[in-house]
C-alpha cells in the first residue's frame, strides 16, 4: 500500500513538473512582454510604484481562458521587466465584477484605511461591474498590495447608469487633492471629479465628444509629460480608448477642467498597429516621468487567438514625453531602457542596397532590430520577418502614399474570419533627409514598431509556425538603402 502511495505521489510530481518545465515555452508565448501563467487577461490596471516596487494589476478570468468572471489579477517588478506574478488580488463577489480602475498610494492615510502604524496603504479605486448598474468603488490594502479588502461602504461614485467606467485616480499636487478622470462610454464624454479622502467626490467637469468617435470611449487617463528639451515643463496627456484603438489629446489642466491645445484636424494615435488598447501610465515614477502599459489585443477578435494556456499580453513599458512639432503636439514614446539588460550582443550588419529581397543571415522570433531606412523613391520597401514557407509579416513604407504599414496576410489567420479581415493597418510618416528609422521588437507573437524614435508606433499580434524565424529586407520598384543595422537577440524574462 505504501509502495502505491509513493508511486502516485511520484507520478503527481513528475506530471508537475513536467508542466512547469513547459510554463513559458509554450508556442507563441512571449518571453520579455507580460502574460499571466495561465487564463485570460485584457487591460492593465492600478499601475502604481510604491517603495522601489511597480505594482502591475490587471483584468483577469481566475476560472478560463476567455473573458468572463472579470477580477484584479497582480504582479510586481523592481525593472518593469522581470515579473513575478502573485495571487488574485481584487476578486469577482456576488455576482459583481471588477472592472479596469487604478491605484494609488494614499501616503497620509486621508481614507483613514491605515490599520498598522505607519504602513501606508495601497487603495484601487474600480468599477462594481453589473449587467445593469456600473459604479466606482473602493478596496485598500496595507500589506504593500498582497491582500486586499472591499471598502464596506462601497460605492463612493454611483450616477446608477448601465455605462459609467474605468475610473483613473491621481494626486492634483497643486489643489492637494486626488482627480478622477472616469468614462461616460455613451456619451463619449470623459467626466472629471475631485476628492480629499477617495470616498466623497464632487464633478468638476467633462470633455467631449471630440476625435475618434467610432466608438465608446473607455479607460481615461489623464497624467503630466514632459517636454522635449525643455527642462522641467510639462504638458497634460489625455488618453482615452475606443473600438479597439486609442487616441490622446494634448494640453492644459487647471484643476478643474482639461482643456486641449491641438487644432484637432487629425485624430492623434499612440498606436496604429492592430493590437494596442487600454493603455495607462503610472504616474509616479523612479525615471520622474509617466510609463505606459497597454493590453496587446484587440477586441474584435481577442476570444480567438490561438494561445494556451494564455490570452493577452502587455506592452513594453513606454516612457511617455511631447514635442511641438509644427504647432502640433505629439507624443513620443520610448521602449524602457532596462529592456537592455535582456539584450545579447549587438551585431552590426553591413549597410546594403536591396533591390528585390536579400535573406540576413540572422535569424530568431525573440530579437530587436534597428535601422535607417533610405526608401525606393516610387515603390515599397521594409522589412518581413517570421519568414518561413510563404508565410511572413511585413512592415513597409509605401514611398508615394508616404505611408508606413504593417502587413500580415501572409501569416497564419485560419483561427478566426475576424483576424484575417483585419490584416493591415497604416499611418502618414514622411521621411527625414530621405530616410526613416526604423526600431523593431519582436517577440514570438508580438511586434511592436517605433519609427523616428517613437512619434509613429505599431503593435500587432502574429502566430508564426515554428520554423517561420527568417528575416529579409526588400525593396520592390527600385534601390533602397539601408544602413546602421544593428540586430540584437533578447533573451527571455523567465
Ligand atoms: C476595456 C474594457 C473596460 C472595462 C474592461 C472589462 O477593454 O471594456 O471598459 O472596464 O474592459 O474587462
């Protein structure tokens, strides 16, 4: 009998750790980009640094790999780059979902949640998720985010309305007082409210309709960036999210209302790939300067990617400024630097003249590439990679539209009609003393794209064979140039 038991046990361990051994190797999982170990997530929420340590909640199925049972999933990294995932941190209750909100440190203990002498708790403010009724509630934590309890006198903002979300919660250090900016989806308003104790909170004011209105408006966040060059100023940074992509406004803030200061002629992106939503910053950070995470999916499809034990990944952590260009705000973005600690050698390749196509040598599915780009003056040149068969994910620039874009029609899409419906996407980018720079992250599934040092970026998601690991450059309709490649392997976070 005992002889039996020991032989379970054996059994029970070797099936364990087989399956830790294949935890992270899985097709198509990403290595440097986030992924819960197991089950659905979508937006990033309560990013918030507390003592040396970013906080990373997000929106998590507990039960399955798909949407459904919505709860606060949590995991934290001294880098924004090596992860360790902890347990469930806000869960569904009676029937109520949590929905996307933020978190903040309340350093004073203004809501009296302080239960230890001198700890300071962690409070996320979220919305109480129904079929009917949507309403901003509170839960607080003063074991630095461990374990978490639901304010009993929840809701402190409820308009009963069946759309009213994603509230975005921020210390307004001049008036000494928090901010939230939270969604009227509907209404495609963003409605901003103030509070001295995060439980009583008094309108201040609303902004829009205005921009991209080819959606409900989700997940506000409102934050302070630097500019450019000019120590110390700073502009305000609005986001807001909608059918499945995202646009900011630039302006002012004055406590009261957000006024913007672009002419609005353009709708302005922090995204143009096909997989970018959600995104928000943490406010506070080490570097003085907001980090965005965005959720790399896209809702049209995000139920049918082909990834298990997952579904959903977050962004490279983008470190957020604005630059006038032209009387016109736009904001950069800039992969962290610590992503550098992942990198292996740097390889310089040789600058070259492509007409047609010319295989690298170099090969991988987890690497990044950099380089100038000199474009055929008729034709459409770039990139391709996860090349393999006939299949490969092109990233070009169409030298007469003066577009660059992402195309994955060639890639593998029979999982989902929707995905492969969706299989290009572009945006306006003119070139620079005749070139562009390209700067290219590629992770297993996930490619994300800076050009002209992060003013025009994409995000797209593609589900390469296991061999599909080539990479070429091309040039159709003529000469391109390319010059200072660099390719760098990065090796994983796990
Ligand atoms: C955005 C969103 C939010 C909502 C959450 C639910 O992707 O729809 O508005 O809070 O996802 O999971």
């Amino acid at each position: 009998m005992r002889f039996l038991y020991f032989l379970v046990g054996l059994l029970v361990i070797t099936k364990l750790s087989a399956q830790n051994s294949e935890l992270f190797h899985e097709q198509y999982r990403p290595q440097y980009h986030f992924t819960p170990q197991k089950y659905w997530t979508n937006d990033p929420n309560g990013l918030v640094f507390q003592n040396g340590v970013y906080h990373l909640f997000f929106q998590y199925n507990p039960f399955e790999n798909k949407w459904g049972h919505m709860s606060w999933g949590h995991a934290t990294s001294a880098d924004l780059i090596h992860w360790k995932e902890l347990p469930v941190a806000i869960l569904e209750e009676d029937g109520k979902m949590i929905f996307s909100g933020s978190a903040v440190l309340d350093q004073n203990n203004k809501t009296g949640f302080n239960e230890k002498k001198n700890s300071q708790p962690l409070v996320a403010i979220y919305t109480s998720h129904t079929d009917t009724l949507q309403a901003q509630h509170l839960a607080y934590s003063n074991d630095n985010g461990y374990t978490w309890k639901k304010y009993p006198n929840n809701p402190v903002l409820n308009l009963n309305k069946k759309d009213f979300r994603d509230p975005n919660v921020f210390w307004y250090e001049l008036g000494k007082y928090w901010v939230m900016a939270v969604s009227q989806p509907v209404e495609q308003q963003i409605s901003f409210y103030k509070s001295t104790n995060l439980k009583n909170w008094e309108h201040l004011s609303e902004f829009g309709p205005r921009g991209d209105l080819s959606g409900v408006w989700e997940c506000p966040d409102l934050m302070q960036v630097p500019i450019v060059g000019e120590k110390e100023k700073t502009k305000w940074v609005l986001f807001t999210s909608q059918n499945s992509t995202m646009q900011y406004f630039v302006g002012d803030f004055d406590g009261i209302r957000f006024l913007e200061d672009n002419p609005h002629t353009s709708i302005h992106k922090q995204d143009y790939g096909t997989d970018y939503y959600a995104a928000v910053t943490y406010h506070n950070t080490k570097e003085k300067q907001p980090i965005s995470i965005g959720w790399i999916n896209n809702w049209e499809y995000a139920n049918e990617i082909p990834t298990k034990p997952w579904k959903g990944a977050m962004s490279i952590p983008r470190k957020l400024s604005v630059k006038n260009i032209n009387h016109d705000w736009v904001l950069i973005q800039e992969p962290i630097n610590t992503l550098n600690k992942l990198g292996s050698n740097q390889q310089m390749i040789a600058n070259v003249l492509v007409t047609g196509t010319k295989i690298l040598k170099q090969k991988g599915k987890s690497f990044k590439m950099d380089f100038d780009l000199y474009p055929v003056a008729k034709g459409t040149s770039g990139l391709k990679l996860a090349v393999g068969g006939d299949r490969y994910f092109m990233i070009g620039y169409d030298s007469k539209k003066e577009k660059i874009f992402i195309d994955r029609t060639n890639t593998f899409n029979g999982f989902s009609k929707k995905f492969a419906a969706i299989n290009r996407s572009d945006a306006n980018l003119k070139t620079n003393e005749g070139k562009i720079h390209l700067k290219v992250f590629f992770d297993e599934s996930i490619v994300e794209i800076y050009t002209d040092d992060g003013m025009v970026v994409f995000t797209s998601q593609v589900f390469p064979e296991k061999n599909d690991t080539g990479i070429i450059l091309f040039s159709d309709g003529g000469i391109s140039r390319f010059e200072n490649i660099r390719y760098q392997k990065i090796n994983s976070a796990h």
